[in-house]
C-alpha cells in the first residue's frame, strides 16, 4: 500500500517557486589552504594523486584501476565528455596544465565566460591532456574530447552562484552533444530529488539514454544530505573517499543517504510513505580528499594545492564511464555499441564492480530462509569505490542483449556466462532470467546489480519537468534445482529506489539463475506505463580470466561475437596512447 502526502500549490505559486531563477546555487567542492612542494615528474598516466594516512603520494589511476584500460589501449578516445560548471574550464588558468582537448564549449548570453578553477580542476581530472613539456596534463580519460558549458548568471566569494532559465540550457546542449556528463555543483536543499536540477537532469538522462549523467553529492556530511540533481533518480551519485585512511572510509564532509521519496506530477509533489526516508542517495565512491593538483609556479618548481569534496570524486567516476564508453566505441562489435553505452548499462557495470569496504552493508537480512534487501545500496557508500580494474574484466567479458533498434525479448530464461552485463526490457507482469552456464561454489561470492531510469519529460517552454512513471523492478537469485523446482535464494526488491543490488556469499554449491522481474509501478501518472528497459551486471568471484566470446540477443535470436586478442586489437586501433590535440 503506498501512501502518499500532497502538497498542493496553485499554479502560481508553483511558477513563482519553480521559476525563481535568481536561486543560490552551490559547488560541492572546498579547497584546503595546504601547499606541498613535490617533484613529481616523470610518473605515470595520470598525473595527479591522492596522499595517504602516511602522507605518501598515492597515484589514483592505480589506486582505482584504470591502467587496466590504458594497458589494452584505451585512453578515452571516440568519446565526449563534459563538465558542466558554475563557469567555463580554462585552457591555460593554471600554467602547469594548460589543457589541451577542450574541444567544446557552450554558455548562454547571461551566462558568465570567465573561466573558474573548479571547473578547471574538474575537467582535469576527468580527462585533461596538455601538450608535451607541460608538467602535470592527464586526467583518467586523457584522450577524450573535453566539453565546457556554463551555468552561473553570476558568482559570489563563498562559491555559490545565480543561474536562469536560459543558462539551464547549457546542461541541454551536453547532454545532447556528449557520452559523459559531469557536473559537481547542486542544490542541498532539494534532498527528495524533485527540484528542477534533479528534473531537468534526470529527463535528459531519460531524452538521451546514451549519455551517462555523473553528480557530486554535495558536502553537508551528515544522513539525508545529498542535494539535488544527484538525489535525483537517472544520474549516477557520488561521495568522498577519505585520504587519511587510504581512502578505505567516507569521508566527514560526504552527503549521505537515506533520501525521502517524491515525484512531480507538474503541480503538487507527491511523497512515498509519508515522507519517510528510505532511499540511497549515494550510488558510488571515489577519493575526495587530498587530491594534490597544481597551482603555481616558481622558479621552475611546481607548487601543489591539496582539494576536498564530493566536486573532485564526480570527475573520477565520469572518466570512469567515459573509459568504458571509449572501450565500446573502440573495440565492440557495432552491432552492440548501442547496449553498451546505454547509461544503465554503464552505470550498472560500474556499480556492480566496486569494492564493497570495510562496513558496507546494505539491509540484508534473512527472512524466511531468504537473504533479503528492501534498501538495496549502503546508506553512506552506495555500491562501494569505483574499481576500474573489476570493471573492465566484467564489461568485456560477456554480454546479453534483448533490445536494440526498437525490437524487446521479454518472457525469456537465457544461459550466460558467469561474469557479463545485459540490456533488456521487462514487461509489467513479467519476468526475465538469466542462468549462469557454469557451477558455482559454495564460499564464493555473487554480486548482481539492476539499474533503469524513472521516466519523466521536460518543458522547455515551461522551464519545468513532469514525472511520468517509476517502475518496480526486482531482483532475484535461485538455485536451480534437479527437481525442476528454483529455490529463492536471495532478492532485492526496495519499492522505491531505480538501483537493486545484491551481494553475498553463496551456501551451496549448484546451478544459479539471476531474475528481472517487473511487479508494479512506484507511481504511474501516465495510466499506461508497462515496459521498462534496464542494465544489469552481475559477477561470481573467483571465475577464471574473461573469455572471449560475447553473446548478442536481438528479437530472439543467438549472434556470437568474437573479440580475439582484445588487448592487441586496442592497440592496433590506437596508433599513439595519448594524442595532442
């Protein structure tokens, strides 16, 4: 039973609220006044770092497992990726980068052109590249094509800033024209994702599924801060990892769930079960502490400025996805690029290969013999730190399709490989399994993570959004038994959250299915809603290296795809690592 609270407004008291363009928005991010003075040339692909609890400098790339994809010849190339900012990303702010793939740039006639040190910093990290000589020039994706839109109308000292209805254009124009979106600015007061940022970038992420929307989820540090558009549904929300502990533990300053549950349906906003808070607000973690970029230069030393906040963990995890989005781009079968790079597709492989650290823990309890989860995602981690490592073994080693170019397979029972990722449609009522080909094994550990987006449209001419529906999926896992009866071992099955997740360890050895199953909807303002497309991952530890062999679904029937010698094919495709553009 859903119960819900209203907030009624009139329509004009709605515009006047939803329309006070003049409103005060904030960057999630702090800069301490720590200087360090290393000499750090000659190091690795990227060339910023993290510092930890021994105060030893720590490279980031390694520390989250990107060198995975540059060693098979991925550098984020075939791919855009833009920061969306108070102000636009300077080329040349900072001498020491002056980054060289600023491809785009977009800002609207009242919007300021300046360019501002957050953004710079961000766009960075993300992927910046400069040119030879220059000291410290690479970010995670290095060689993508860097977008810079602008929001402010005007900035003030403390960080914050004005924007309008004209400069929200810029968050249109990137998520229209790029892979990656990655924004580190927010609205804290909006905590039940339905302000217009969390609209406007959860309806684009909904008009432009092959765009991965990544936000910063604010640094208010205490449960049920994460502001908007990151406590909206469709974007992937990130937190802060620790520096001081190996960047192993949340840190303070880190926004955190659990979040209340609202939609719009244009007039009044509607809440789940009285306003209580029952949904993550945080997806994943990356280091947001400690970041040692650089500042000034003197006498041909390179001083360092040490950042903090949830605005320097987004642009990890958007390079993140833009070197899987790279990966597809360069690498797959075309016939499956548009799976792929879906959104939930990347967001659910990214998810489902974090690292799960010391106190994760997401409700799992054992109901009638059941392990089980109505919260689906830690409170404070979401799914865990981004391991890019994991990531890339899981992205290529399998993949089941059941929807692409307008065709669905639903209703199916399908046989997969034990590690892989899948893009699929459920109908209402229905369900859609996927059995693992090869035993498992007592002890072993079996993560699953389900992802969709809440549909919703947007107004341009209004300057406002309308929710449309919220599907109800669920998760499962069975143990497939002789008798030709499936035992339930596990499920995640959160009523309102768009993410499921499971991890535990298994009891038994045996055959396992993984089931997509679609009950209801959360809400259905449309009256019609039933068919809801979704990402899943899903992964067995200790299974041997990736295979070869990727499968492809569409409309029902088997293709076999064969990526022989993945690694050198990569480098084949890549003539130079990194280029200057």
């Amino acid at each position: 039973m859903i119960t819900v609270d209203h907030q009624d407004f009139s329509k004009c008291w709605r515009f006047f609220l939803r329309r006070a363009w003049m409103a005060i928005l904030l960057v999630f991010g702090c800069h301490s006044p720590e200087l360090y003075a290393q000499a750090l040339q000659g190091t690795s692909v990227p060339d910023f770092f993290g510092i930890d609890s021994n105060t030893n400098l720590v490279n980031l790339a390694d520390l989250l497992g990107a060198n995975t994809f540059y060693n098979a010849g991925v550098y984020g190339q075939n791919t855009t990726a833009w920061v969306v900012d108070s102000q636009l990303v300077g080329t040349n702010l900072f001498p020491e980068e002056n980054i060289s793939n600023l491809a785009y740039t977009y800002e609207s006639s009242d919007a300021v052109t300046s360019p501002g040190d957050h953004a710079t910093w961000c766009a960075a990290l993300l992927g910046g590249y400069a040119a030879p000589g220059y000291f410290l020039n690479t970010g995670i994706a290095p060689s993508t094509s860097l977008g810079s839109a602008a929001l402010a109308t005007s900035t003030n000292s403390d960080g914050s800033f004005s924007v309008s209805q004209q400069s929200l254009t810029a968050y249109n124009y990137a998520a229209s024209h790029g892979d990656v979106l990655s924004t580190s600015i927010g609205d804290a007061s909006d905590t039940a994702g339905v302000g217009i940022l969390s609209g406007l970038l959860d309806s684009l992420a909904v008009a432009n599924p092959n765009t991965t929307m990544v936000a910063a989820a604010g640094n208010s540090g205490t449960a049920g801060s994460v502001g908007g558009p990151a406590s909206g549904y469709n974007s992937i929300s990130v937190g802060a990892l620790d520096g001081p502990t190996n960047y192993n533990v949340v840190a303070s300053f880190s926004s955190t769930g659990p979040l209340q549950t609202a939609w719009y349906d244009g007039t009044n906003t509607l809440y789940y079960n009285n306003g209580a808070s029952t949904r993550p607000g945080v997806d994943l973690m990356a280091p947001g502490t400690s970041i040692v970029m650089p500042i000034t230069t003197n006498a041909g030393s390179i001083s360092y400025y040490s950042l903090a906040g949830t605005s320097f963990a987004t642009p990890l995890v958007a390079g993140g996805a833009t070197l899987l989005d790279s990966t597809a781009k360069t690498a797959f079968n075309s016939s499956i690029t548009n799976a792929a790079t879906q959104s939930v597709v990347i967001k659910a492989v990214l998810m489902n290969s974090a690292d799960k650290l010391s106190g994760w823990n997401n409700g799992q309890q054992i109901v009638n013999g059941v392990i089980t989860t109505t919260q689906a995602l830690d409170w404070s981690m979401g799914a865990g730190r981004m391991n890019l490592n994991a990531a890339f073994s899981q992205y290529t080693s399998s993949a089941y399709v059941t929807t692409s170019g307008g065709l669905s397979y639903t209703g199916f029972t399908a046989n997969v490989a034990n590690v892989g990722w899948a893009y699929g449609t459920a109908q209402l009522g229905s369900q859609n399994s996927y059995q693992l080909a090869n035993q498992l094994f007592a002890g072993q550990y079996l993560a699953v993570t389900l992802d969709w987006l809440r549909s919703q449209t947007w107004n341009s001419s209004l300057g406002d959004y309308v929710d449309v529906a919220q599907a109800e999926l669920d998760l499962m896992v069975y143990q497939v038994l002789s008798s030709g009866s499936d035992q339930l071992v596990a499920e995640s099955i959160s009523p309102v959250s768009t993410t499921q997740e499971l991890y535990f360890q298994l009891q038994n050895d045996g055959t396992y299915m993984i089931q997509v199953g679609y009950s209801t909807n959360l809400f259905d303002l449309s009256n019609s809603y039933s068919s809801q497309d979704y990402g899943l991952a899903w992964s067995a530890d200790a299974v041997p290296e990736p295979t070869t062999v990727m499968l492809l679904l569409v409309g029902g029937v088997i293709v076999f795809l064969e990526l022989e010698g993945f690694s050198s094919l990569l480098r084949r495709w890549c003539s130079s690592p990194v280029s200057d553009r």
